[in-house]
C-alpha cells in the first residue's frame, strides 16, 4: 500500500508486518536567507531534512503569490491512502485548492451508500 506497510524480517523465517506512518510535510533546500522547500511523502520517524518516499512539489516561500507548485494526483494518492499532512502543509494544500478536493471527495464517499 504505497509504502506504508514495511515487511521485516524476524529471526529466520518469521515476518512482521510494521505499518509506517506518512506524513506530507516540508523539506527545506536552497541557500542561506533563500529558502525553498519541497513538499514530500516521508516517514514520520525520519529527520526533516532526511529521507523520503516521494517528491509532491515545490514551494518558494520568497515569491508573492505563495502558492506551491504540487502534483496534485499524487498528493490526492497519498492522502487517499492515509497520510497525515503537516499543519503547514495542511494551509499549503488549502491555498492549491487541493485540500477543498480532498474533503469534497470524502464527503461524496460517505453519502454513498456502502456496497455489500
């Protein structure tokens, strides 16, 4: 399931099953006094700057407009699929209109009937 379920291997032939919890937030790049940052999939034990699953767009806190560049399906997938985003990725998502697609989605989902 898009790299939330991670199989470990217990002794020798055991597997365990640890669920990883995703959460879409910022990475900072760029230099100093120019910050940009990437709005990515990561695994919520890693560092900020650390390891990822996957790169969902861009956002130059310096333009303007202060809208992030995002791919928006991916971002959807991600959500869709239980991930968490930041506070401040949550505002970023509002800005991008992704998130109003996001609760629009879930409110459809759950007028519809359930099919047994």
């Amino acid at each position: 399931m898009f790299g939330m379920k991670k199989l470990t291997a217990v002794g020798s032939l055991n597997l365990k099953e640890d669920f990883v919890a995703v959460h879409l937030r910022l990475a900072r790049t760029g230099r100093h006094k120019r910050p940009m940052y990437r709005v990515v999939a990561a695994d919520s034990r890693k560092a900020r700057d650390g390891r990822f699953l996957e790169i969902l767009g861009i956002f130059d806190p310096l333009k303007e407009a202060g809208v992030p560049e995002l791919k928006q399906e991916r971002v959807l997938s991600w959500l869709r699929h239980g991930a968490q985003p930041t506070v401040t990725v949550r505002t970023l998502l509002r800005r991008a209109g992704v998130w109003k697609q996001f609760e629009a989605e879930k409110a459809a989902q759950k007028k519809a009937p359930a099919k047994s």
